[in-house]
C-alpha cells in the first residue's frame, strides 16, 4: 500500500444498502493520517445487518473507516480541447486495518448513488483500482461501492475536486482522487463468492455471470435514471457532437454542417478493460452543402490489427425500419487506415437539414459493434467519445475532434489560430446554432448580416467558457435563447436509438 499522502478532503460517510442481499459494512471510529497532523474524522453510525434480517449473515465487524484524498502530483494534466467533459483519475485502495491489501473486492464508481456504473473491476494484489473516468465538467461528486465476498458491501460518496486551468499553456490539470477503504475485522472477512464463470466477480455484481470474458456493462453517457421508476432520461440518455466542414477556415463558425446524437456501451472484463464496444449514432443535422461520410478511427496498437477486431454495422431510418446490415467480421486494413465506415453520403442520411423553420425530422441511424479478442485499456482508445471524425467528399478533408492530432509546430491541427475548434462534444440532447450564427459572437456590431436574426447568438456564454479554457461557464449549453438556435429538437427526443443492440443482432 502506497503512502497516503497528507492532503485530506473528509467527507461525511454516506451508507446505503445495495439491493442485493449485502450487509453495508458499518461506519464508525477514527482514523489518524501521518504528515502535518492531518487527521480524519467518522461519525458512528448505527450497524447494519444482512437485507434478509439475519444478523448470523453479517461478518465479524467491528468498524470500517474511508478517507477521501486529493493528489495533484498524481493528476491529470491535459489540453483545453473544447469538450465539456474531464478525465477524472481515481484510485481506490482496499485494506484490513493492519495494512494487509484486500484483493479481489470489486470496486464499482457511479455517477449518482444509484445508476449506470462509470467503470467496475477488481482490485489487484495490492488492493487497488487506478481508473480514468469521464464526467460532465459539471458533475461534483462520484460514489465508490466495495463489495468482498458474498456479504459485504459499503459506499463513500467523493467530492471532485476544481481543475486547475493555466491558461498561458493552455492546460488543465485535474487532481487524482484517492479513496481508502479501511476494514476493521474481529476475523478476515469470509471472501469466498459465488462464481459461475470463474472470473473473480461475484454472480450477483457479474452483468455476465456465465462469461467469463466480461463482467460488467458502463454506459457513455451514464444518463439521469430515475430513482423511483428507474427510467433513464431521453434528454441525458446521449451526447452531442457537432462538426464544422470549412476546415481549414473556420467559415460562418455555426457548428452545425453535421450533427449526431450518440451513446455507447462498453463491456469490461474484470481487470476493466475494453472486451467489446456497441456504439449507437442517429444524423439530426446537416447545415451544409457539402457532403460527409462519418467514420471511427482506431489508434495504432499492438491489440489491435485485422485479426483482432471485428466490426458490425446497422442502418436504420428513424422508424427504426432496416436499411442496411453488416454482420461481425474481421476489419479490414483499409478501415485500420482510413476508418471505420458509421454512415456515409450525408445529403442521403437526413430528411431535412433541421435548420430554421423546418420541423424536425431526424435521419438514419447506425448502431455498430466492435469485438475485440485481445482485451484493450481504455487509455489505448483515448477520450470519450473516441477518434470519430467526418470525411468531407467535395474538400477531401478530414475533420476530427481537437486533442488528437497537432501540426508541425506542436499546435493542435483542429483548433484554428482563433481558438476555434472544428468539432465539439457537448452533454446531452443540444440545439445547434442556427445556420450562418456565429456560434461565437455576442456582439450584434459584429455580425456580418449573414445570420437570420440580427441579435447575439443563441449561447452567449460559449465564449467565456472557451476564452476560459472552460473554466467558466461549465455548462454554457444550459442558457440558451430559443428562438436563436434550433429548439425545435426537443420536440422529438431520441427514441428509436436508445434501443440497444442484442447479442445476435449482428451474427
């Protein structure tokens, strides 16, 4: 177990019973850290027995105590890349009182205290987890859960902390967040689990308790569930992405020449890598004359070759009625060179281009599957939501995401010497500007009269919140002007592409 270092974020235990037939380990008593006296504090709390009422069913416990800390050190530090999303490390240490590690617990970290896991493993042999996760700018808070054996589990709620932005090098810089497990046992805890697969994780935390090779499912984005009726939100249930097609010039900067609303699943093993990933995009604008083919580019890795991944691919209308169908084969060395075909010839994939006074009507859909035989990590695949990109046939142009690729002279290719960024990611179902808005002006003086509206934009806040390198404004997408973008998206939330693809849907 590493040395814990001395600066301490405490946070009141939060503990809640799991829905599965768990006893919540019981909070109380008080850790002492070493290192310039920092101390943390537990509230005792009441013991918690077994959801069946048996008491016999709980270990010998006398008392758990978590510690939430912050490592800059040990950060993230990245470039400003126009997304409204942080990598957030985290590192979960599980551990008897006297030091000894507790291997093989599973660590699930959520987004809210019930919901769609942001990632699932195991710990190692040390009694750690060490994960990247994707948040919303926005999001304040994660909750980690440790399950060991078939008995126990108990949860603590973490606060993420600020990103330091240094806007001279254009850089922010997001501090590791430690969470330490300390059990306090009378007796080892009784770690022997139901196991079908043989694959360490318990049945009741296994989304795939007879495969072996996967163990659970992380849905991007997480999405609002309801904790009552358990419904995911349509509204939180995907993300938007938005390219800008005049690259290299930034043109009339209203990122909206192609829209895509998309979510994905992945499906980890138990050591968290990447086994499989199912990705789902629907076309919902084309402000533009030019014509795209929208494509998934994987990186260069050992892992992954043409005998190591295979592809599948669905098209649908918006009806959800089948177009095309590609079942699971072997990628090809074109598509590891020039990407992974999603949907192609964008003045064929959307009924209307979804601009002004056009009612909406949402184009094709494309539901993909990716297999991978040698698991990947999901640092090896990059950011969320990963190397997607456009192919612009009448410029023969490609245009990815910023963070991704840079010039010569160490600039990023896809962010003009304006700080515009050629493609954004932003939560949730957006309304894109109207054609012609500058998605950047908030000055009318401004305005070259191509707009329909004579008036600021419809996201005044987009600006500071680039100028900032996101440290304003983080959620600039949620003030919006109606009459000044395309609301008329809201009238017709994602339906047909939130049904998810089923283990055969591509055999």
């Amino acid at each position: 177990m590493k040395n814990l270092i001395s600066v301490v974020v405490m946070i009141l235990i939060l503990v809640a019973c799991s829905g599965k037939k768990k006893g919540f380990i019981p909070i109380m008593g008080v850790l002492a850290l070493t290192g310039d006296g920092a101390s943390a504090g537990c509230t005792s709390g009441e013991e918690l027995t077994s959801s069946n009422g048996d008491e016999s069913d709980s270990p010998a416990v006398s008392d758990t105590q978590v510690v939430v800390q912050t490592d800059l050190g040990n950060g993230t530090t990245e470039d400003f890349t126009y997304q409204s999303t942080l990598e957030l490390p985290v590192e979960v240490n599980v551990l008897y009182d006297n030091g000894t590690p507790i291997p093989n617990a599973y660590v699930t970290i959520n987004k809210e205290i019930s919901g769609n896991p942001l990632t699932s493993k195991l710990t190692d042999e040390n009694g750690i987890v060490n994960d990247t996760l994707t948040v919303d700018a926005t999001q304040k808070k994660i909750y980690a859960v440790v399950s060991i054996g078939d008995s126990v589990s108990t949860q603590k709620e973490a606060s993420i902390p600020e990103p330091i932005i240094d806007e001279s090098k254009g850089t922010i810089t997001i501090s590791k967040i430690i969470i330490t497990f300390v059990i306090f046992s009378d007796s080892q805890i009784e770690t022997q689990i139901t196991d079908r697969d043989g694959d360490g994780v318990n049945d009741v935390d296994d989304a795939y308790p007879d495969d072996s090779s996967k163990s659970a499912t992380i849905r991007f984005p997480e999405g609002s569930v309801d904790p009552v009726t358990g419904v995911l939100d349509p509204k939180t249930a995907v993300h938007t992405i938005s390219f800008e097609d005049l690259y290299p010039n930034a043109g009339d900067a209203d990122l909206n020449d192609y829209t895509v609303q998309l979510w994905y699943e992945e499906d980890l093993n138990s050591q968290g890598k990447i086994v499989e990933i199912r990705g789902y995009y629907q076309h919902v604008a084309h402000g533009a004359g030019y014509v795209h083919n929208f494509k998934l580019k994987l990186p260069s890795n050992s892992n992954i070759s043409t005998g190591t991944v295979k592809f599948g691919r669905l098209v649908t209308d918006a009806s959800g009625t089948l177009l095309q169908k590609s079942t699971m084969r072997n990628i090809t060395t074109n598509e590891l060179s020039d990407g992974l075909l999603i949907l192609e010839d964008s003045d064929k994939t959307i009924p209307s281009s979804n601009v002004k006074g056009e009612e909406f009507k949402p184009g094709y859909i494309s539901k993909i599957r990716l297999l991978f035989s040698n698991p990947i990590d999901k640092q090896v695949l990059g950011k969320r939501p990963y190397d997607l990109f456009i192919y612009v046939k009448n410029t023969k142009q490609n245009i990815h995401f910023p963070g991704r690729y840079t010039k010569e002279d160490g600039s990023d290719k896809f962010v003009d010497k304006n700080k515009f960024p050629f493609a954004i990611m932003v939560p949730g179902v957006w309304a894109w500007p109207y054609e012609r808005c500058d998605i950047r002006i908030t000055d009318v003086s401004k305005l070259d009269g191509g707009c329909y509206k004579k008036s600021v934009t419809g996201y005044e806040n987009f600006k500071p919140w680039a100028e900032s390198l996101g440290g304003l404004f983080q959620d600039w997408y949620n003030y919006v002007v109606s009459d000044r973008v395309y609301y008329s998206v809201f009238d017709k939330l994602p339906s047909k592409l939130l049904e998810p693809l089923t283990p055969t849907s591509l055999e």
